[in-house]
C-alpha cells in the first residue's frame, strides 16, 4: 500500500504534566517522519477529562512524582479502556515517570503508592540514589540494534510475567542499576527510562513504531518509504558506549 494513501491517529497523554527533558520531541519525530512520507496525521493532545481512545499510537512522557500522581489517578479512570486498546494492538510509548504508570503501581519515597493501570506486568519502586546520565542500550528487535538516550529517575522498575525488557544494557543503569536490562515491552506496549528525546536519536525505533501503528490500522504489514537519515543516524552513532 503507498505510504501516500495512509493515515495514522497519534494521542499525547498529558503533555501539560508529563513533559520533562523534551519528550515532546518524540511526538514530533513520530508526526514528521509520517508527513515527509505523505502518511497523514490525525493528531490529538489528551488533557484531564479528555476521551482516551480510538487511537493507533499513544506517547507519554516523564515528569517527577508530584506531576505522576495528578496523571496516574486520570489514567487509572481510563484503565479499563486504555487495557482494550492495548489488547487491539495499539501502539504505546512510555518514557521514564509516563512508563511507570504503565506497571502496576509506582511506590515513590514516603508517599501513597500512585496505581498503575497494568499494560505491562511491572512495578517500580523509588530507590536510594537518582540514576543521570547517558545510555546505550543493545536491542535484538530492531534493524539498528542500538538505542542511546538520556536517564534521570530514582525509580527501580522490575519485569514479571511475559513483559520483556527492550535491551541489555550496554552503558548506563537502565531499569534498576541491577539485572543490566533497560525498558519493557509486552504486545505493542512499550516503555522505557531514556529521555533526550529518544526519537529523533533512534529513527529505526520511530519507524518500528509507526509500522507497528500502521500494521495495527490496516490489517497488514506495510513497507514504510526510506527517508534521508545521514544526520540522525550521526547523532546516534556519536552517543553509542556514551556515558557522560
Ligand atoms: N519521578 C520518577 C522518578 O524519579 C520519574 C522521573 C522522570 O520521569 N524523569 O523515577
């Protein structure tokens, strides 16, 4: 099918709370490497009380714990509907704080427990000490097998179940500083800690993803048209085994 033809629904989450490091920039990698490709883009920002589904992406970024609770108690309203989107293969993206709201629950220091609405068999706990810095993460589903960012969190996330991390960890902390993996996948759900924003460094990821969003609409697997990335892939390439 050509990629003039296609149209994709992209949804950020509560971009007003959940915005930190330049996630944004995620949405806008995912919104122009469609429209360069001429996939229209059918998108929408979701703020509290908005209708949360219906889409064929979701993206949501990170924030510190006082903007997760005010995100995790919305989230967990639309838990039930978010879980049949989930279940029809909708594409979701989490980063840092918006990842952990995708486990079960969040334990912050001396807090309440912020519940999680359980895309991914997952929890996190706050730890001792904060985790920043550069990230290489080494991948086994992706054309480039690498994905660098940026991670600054004190939450430990542990997997369970059929939720799989995204990689090992080549430089950095990753999930919990422990088992040396970072990030999680379960069906189309995906989360990870690396911020920068992550997208516009990983285009074989934002690809991966926009034909994981397109396959989930159209019923099928579609070829996405190649696009210029000398200066992304340089980027990328410069990050790789980075620590500082
Ligand atoms: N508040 C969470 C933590 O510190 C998430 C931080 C973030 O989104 N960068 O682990």
């Amino acid at each position: 099918m050509k990629n003039e033809n296609l149209q994709i629904s992209i949804a950020h989450l509560y971009p007003k709370l959940l915005n930190l490091y330049g996630d944004a920039g995620n949405i806008i990698t995912l919104k122009k490497r469609c429209e360069w490709r001429g996939i229209q883009v059918e998108f929408k920002e979701i703020n509290i009380g908005d209708e949360v589904s219906g889409f064929d992406l979701y993206f949501i970024g990170g924030g510190q714990d006082k903007q997760q609770e005010e995100v995790a108690a919305e989230l967990y309203k639309n838990k039930e509907k978010l879980t049949q989107e989930r279940d029809k293969n909708s594409v979701f993206l989490g980063i840092c704080g918006g990842y952990q709201l995708f486990g079960h629950y969040y334990q912050p220091h001396n807090k309440e427990k912020l519940m999680g609405i359980s895309l991914l068999d997952a929890y996190t706990v706050a730890g001792k000490k904060r985790f920043i810095g550069n990230v290489t993460v080494k991948t086994n589903f992706l054309p480039v097998e690498t994905l660098v960012g940026f991670e600054n969190h004190s939450g430990l996330t542990y997997l369970q179940g059929e939720t799989v991390p995204l990689g090992e960890i080549i430089t950095g902390n990753g999930n919990n500083g422990v088992d040396k993996f970072e990030g999680a996948r379960y069906r189309n759900v995906f989360g990870t800690y690396l911020h920068g924003s992550l997208l516009p460094k990983n285009p074989h990821f934002a690809d991966y993803l926009i034909g994981l969003a397109l396959e989930k609409r159209y019923g099928e697997k579609i070829e996405l048209s190649p696009l210029d990335d000398k200066f992304e892939i340089l980027t990328h390439n410069s990050l790789i085994g980075k620590s500082y």
